[in-house]
C-alpha cells in the first residue's frame, strides 16, 4: 500500500513494504535516507496523508494509529 503527500511543493510517497516498515520516497524516485517507520512486527494496513500538511496517519494491525 502507499499515499502520496497532496502538497505540491514537496511531494512525497509513504509505501508499506513486506517488511512490516513504511519507507519514504521523493518525486525523483529516491529513498528517503535515514528516514522509516516501523513498530516491531505490527503491520500498517492504512496509509493516508493530511490534505494540506505534512502529516501521516497510520493505521497498525494492532487496532493503533499513529
């Protein structure tokens, strides 16, 4: 699953990998470096980007949002 950031100036794409981790990539393609989310072996099952800010809401198969 992924999102992408609905601000134009800098877009960014948030993807769940099989590795239980969200990873972030620019417009060019490029990882994020230094820069993932994960919650030991919980799995993200929703990703979604505030309209206007840089803000991600995680949904965790847990029942948890982050």
């Amino acid at each position: 699953m992924s999102s992408w950031s609905s601000n134009d100036f800098n877009m960014v794409l948030a993807i769940a990998t099989s590795k239980n981790r969200i990873i972030f990539v620019n417009e060019e393609g490029v990882q994020v470096p230094n820069f993932e989310i994960a919650r030991g072996t919980t799995q993200p099952v929703c990703l979604k980007w505030h309209p206007l800010y840089h803000s991600l809401a995680i949904g965790w198969s847990d029942g948890k949002y982050l």
